[in-house]
C-alpha cells in the first residue's frame, strides 16, 4: 500500500473530478505549474500518482471493475437489473447509467494526468543528471498506464476519443472516435518504448508501482485483443484486427521474455498468492506483475463485493460482512479435477453465513445461485476486519491485474496459434502452471498424459488453455474479455447455463454430484471437514457427519433458481454478440454531433 499513502498525502493537490462535457479537459492537476512540478522528482512523482489514484478510484479498479468484468461462464452477478451496476453487468446497460458515465470520465481523467507526464518530463530538468533514471521510469509508468487506460475503454465502448498529448489552450475538445486498430498499434509501439525507461521488480521491489515485466505483460496482452475478435463499430461483426497475424508473434515474444528474465516466478502454494494479498504484504516469489495499491478503511472492495460470503453479525469480532454480490455456480465448481488445489481456493462448498453471532464455517444449502469466488476471504485479511470495522467495504485489499501464470498460458497459447500446433515449449508452459495445481503425487497422470493427450492437435490445445485459463484465472476478472476475443461469449454462456441446469436435473453426465453432503465441524469448532464432495453416498446416517441434502436432492429450489440465473447476461443477445456499452447521453449531447453510440447493434 505504499503508494496509496502517497496518493492520500496528494490529493489535495489534485483534482478527482471532471464534469461530462470537459472529459477531455483537465486543468494541470497540480497548484504548481507544469514547468515547477516537472522540474523536482518529489512534484514529478506526485503527478504520476494522480494517474494511480484514478486507477485505483470506485469508478475504475475499486469498485467499477468488477462489475464491467461480468458475466461470464465464471463471474456473474445473479441479481435483478437495478438501473446501475448490475444491469451494466447483464449487458443491459443504457446510455442514461451514470455509472457508465463516471467511467468514462475516470478514464479520460486519468489519460490526461498522463499526457502532462509524457509531455512535460522528456523536456523537465531532471531528464538528465542525478536524478535521470527515476525521471525516465515516471515517464516510462506514464505510457503504460495510459495503455492501460485505452486498452480498458476500448474493450467497454469499442472506437473511443484518442488523445496522447495534453490539453493546451486553443485545443479542440470534440475529437471523434479513432478506429480501435490504429489505438492499438499506437500504444503497442509505444510500450515497446516504454519498456526501456522502466525498471524489473527486481529494482522496484514492489508489484505496487508499474515495472518492465507488467509493461511487457501488458503489451502482450493488447496484442492478443487485437489479434483476436472484437465486434466493430456500424459493421455489427466480430473480426480480427487488420495484422493479426504479426501480434500473435508480439505476443509472443514478450512473454517469452519475461520468462526469461527469471525476474517473476509462480508462488509455490497456489492459495499463498492471495492470502499474502490479504495480509498487505508482497509476495516473495513476485508472480504478481502489478497490482493495484488500495487503503485499508479506504478503498478497495475485494473480498466484499466478490469473494467468499461472510453474512454473519455485522458485530462479529473476526470478520464482520462481507455481501458477495459476485457469484459462480456448480458448473464452474464441478469443472474442476478433484485433484487440483486450484479448486478449493477459487471456490468453496461452504461461507460463512446463517446470521450467527460469532462466524464459523457453514456448509452452503446446495442452491446453484449460493456459490463464492473465493480467492478474496475476509478470513484471509490480516489483521482481522471484525469488531468496529465489521461493516466497512473498503478491504484495501489489492487487485492482480495480472500474474505470471497469465504470462506463461499466453506464452502457451501463442506457440500454438503461431506453429499450427502445440509446440514443445508449449507444452512445457502448460505443465509449469498444472506442476503447481496438483500434488506431486498425480503429476504423472495430471500434468504429463493430460498434457500428451489434449497436444493432438492444434484446435484440442487451444480448447485445453481455454479450460486452463478458466481453472487458473477464475475470479481474477480476467475471463469476459478471453471469451470476447476468442469468440467464444456466447457458447460459453449458454454452456453454463445448460451445465447448472443438467446438474439441478441429475443429468447422468453430472454423476458425480452428490445428492447429500456428508460434513462435521473440526475440533476447532470454526472449520468443517466434508467427506464427499465429489462422489455420491447413499442418503443415510454416517456416524459423527450432519447430512445436508445437496443439489440433486433440491431439484425444486435448484430449478427455480436456474430461473434466477437467467438474470445473467440477460440483455446479451447471441446474434448480435452486444458486449460493449454505451456511451453516456450526455457525453453525446456535450459532443455537439461528433459521438454517437453507432457501436451498438
């Protein structure tokens, strides 16, 4: 949380807020002049962290984000369309939602904090002598935070406003959209550069602060959105970008050296990765690229928005609430191998819940609509967030935007777009990330025969890094925008759907779905031990284990609630593929004509 505390020491010397007709006009964030806050690190360093201050606000990473990141075949809100949050979440979202507009704002808040960095530092007196290389790694910050930011909006709104120089006097306000394409070769080639400026983790020694690895990561990652599909403006098709062909190779190439940089590695037990999250610590291993920094008490919604539910007492002295507005389903769950040690971390049998006074674990009532991502927990945070911070919502837990095994299945993924088929390096990536998943004991049989037995072909290792990326990435928000530029949203969506309603049906291909859980609480009185997860027993009394009727046996509960799943995705309309939103009406009246939301089918 090290920038953070700089972030709040700022903030008033900078401003937080535009109005919707001015997105593209910002007065210089900072009562100094451009010529004296440029010309002193500490000034230089505070203007960047304008730009990590937007990234981190509820608009964007804090809150907003989560739900621009759903629905998926993983995370999905499966509540009712509220005219906010949620119906954007649905696909359903209108130009009249004010979050959308404060989005959008937020975005093109944070580019031109960037703009005054990229044009101010280059010709500022710290460029060259004593203090050069930290100047250049501000400015080098500066590029690809705002890569990240158009990258961000052009996966919400398609064709956006492009600007990469700062607002001068004279300037014209009203710029039309810019087709995606060229955005994105622009702030490909530009992180190309950025990368000289920035330092590895090693030298910054936090994933708080943007370093070479993220940039690269990064970079690979806008190539693929543009080597993939994405649906374009007045065509209403989804089709590749114009040289797809040479990104795959960008892609590539970029997370090839990050590998071989030896700079990020895989943090040994997969769950340590996000119980080091919850303590406010680094993590040694430095699998995270970048995170996004947040303040305990502050900011920051992860493990409340999404994460495990904790609907005990809000003056339970452990944990306090924690909502879980963000939910997955036994279809993810039951994807899982039984064996692999991702499953248990990404999505539990039980939360905390049944409004006792004092939290313990209890095992969920077996409704398809009850299942947590539960890589963010409550019970992770320390210190504890119970007694009087029992009802806070802002966890100031950080946010991975991304990790090295992102890095290493696209590395995975390329290999085998590029060569036409799964290549050995290929193969070799998949099995440093399913190495960590499962014990060493099935490694045989998990890691290399799966792996031999999915590298048949091309299109049999593309669909296995799909599944991977899914078992690997789920609740990370990372998975709508996979699906988006493999195509795939719309099979994947109705494949889940189906999935949860053959489960509620007993369809044979689920037979491995119990029709009790047998389960009793450890000796701790707080955790529970449940004996079948994965197989069936029969419905009978097992001495020392409750027996709770689970999904089959609630085939009423669970078919009324395949209907509650239908409130996701609900306004997605397969034909027209209508992922994008819209962009706000106001936005478009204060545009005088230029903007109009042409995007939308």
């Amino acid at each position: 949380m090290r920038i953070l505390i700089k972030i709040v020491a700022i903030i008033g010397l900078i401003g937080t807020t535009i109005s919707c007709k001015d997105y593209l006009k910002v007065e210089s964030p900072s009562t100094f002049t451009e010529a004296n806050a440029f010309s002193n690190l500490d000034f230089a360093s505070k203007e960047l962290n304008g730009v990590y201050n937007s990234i981190a606000s509820m608009n964007l990473y804090g809150y907003g984000h989560i739900f621009t990141s759903c629905d998926n075949d993983i995370e999905f809100v499966n509540w009712t369309n509220d005219g906010g949050v949620n119906q954007v979440a649905h696909y359903a979202g209108t130009d009249g939602i004010a979050f959308l507009q404060s989005v959008w704002n937020t975005y093109y808040q944070a580019i031109e904090r960037a703009n005054l960095s990229i044009d101010n530092l280059p010709k500022s007196t710290i460029w060259v002598g004593e203090y050069a290389s930290q100047a250049q790694s501000l400015y080098g910050q500066a590029i690809t935070l705002r890569a990240l930011c158009y990258f961000d909006l052009i996966q919400y709104f398609g064709d956006v406003p492009f600007k990469v120089r700062s607002t001068e006097a004279g300037d014209v306000f009203n710029l039309p959209k810019t087709d995606r394409d060229s955005i994105y070769e622009y702030i490909v080639k530009d992180l190309a550069d950025a990368e000289h400026y920035v330092p590895w983790i090693s030298e910054t020694h936090t994933a708080e602060v943007i370093s070479k690895g993220f940039v690269k990561g990064l970079r690979a990652r806008i190539a693929l959105a543009y080597a993939g599909y994405s649906l374009r403006n007045k065509t209403f098709e989804m089709r590749r970008g114009k040289n797809w062909q040479q990104y795959y190779k960008i892609a590539n190439q970029e997370c090839k050296e990050i590998m071989e940089s030896g700079q990020h590695q895989f943090t040994p037990v997969f769950a340590d990765i996000f119980k080091t999250l919850g303590a406010y610590a680094q993590n040694s291993a430095k699998e995270n690229l970048f995170e996004v920094a947040f303040g305990r008490l502050y900011s920051g919604r992860y493990a409340y928005t999404i994460g495990m539910t904790f609907s005990a007492n809000p003056n339970d002295p452990k944990y306090g609430r924690g909502p879980n507005i963000i939910s997955t389903s036994p279809y993810y769950y039951y994807s899982f191998d039984p064996k692999d040690t991702r499953r248990n971390v990404s999505c539990e049998l039980y939360n905390y819940g049944n409004n006792q006074t004092l939290s313990k674990q209890t095992l969920s009532n077996g409704v398809i609509n009850t299942f947590g991502l539960t890589k963010w927990r409550k019970s992770w945070i320390n210190p504890l967030m119970g007694g009087n911070n029992a009802g806070v919502n802002m966890t100031g837990v950080n946010f991975p935007v991304m990790r090295y095994a992102d890095v290493v299945l696209m590395f995975a993924e390329t290999e085998n777009e590029i060569n036409g088929s799964p290549t050995a390096a290929a193969k070799d990536a998949l099995a440093m990330v399913r190495n960590r998943a499962f014990p060493q004991a099935f490694q045989a049989s998990k890691v290399k025969t799966y792996i031999d037995s999915v590298a048949v072909s091309k299109d049999a290792f593309f669909n296995a890094i799909v599944n991977e990326r899914a078992w690997e990435l789920g609740g990370e928000l990372i998975r709508k925008y996979d699906l988006v530029r493999w195509n795939l949203l719309g099979a994947k969506l109705q494949a889940m759907k189906e999935g949860n309603l053959q489960i509620a049906n007993n369809d044979p291909k689920y037979s491995n779905v119990p029709t009790s859980i047998f389960w009793k609480y450890n000796s701790d009185g707080e955790t529970i031990d449940i004996l079948n997860p994965d197989y069936r027993l029969p419905d009978t009394a097992i001495p020392g284990y409750a027996r709770s009727s689970w999904i089959v046996n609630n085939y009423n509960v669970n078919k009324a609630n395949t209907t509650i799943l239908g409130y996701v995705a609900n306004g997605y309309i397969p034909a027209k593929n209508n992922y994008l939103y819209p962009i706000h009406k106001d936005i478009i009246t204060s545009s005088n004509g230029v903007l109009s939301n042409d995007q939308m089918p």
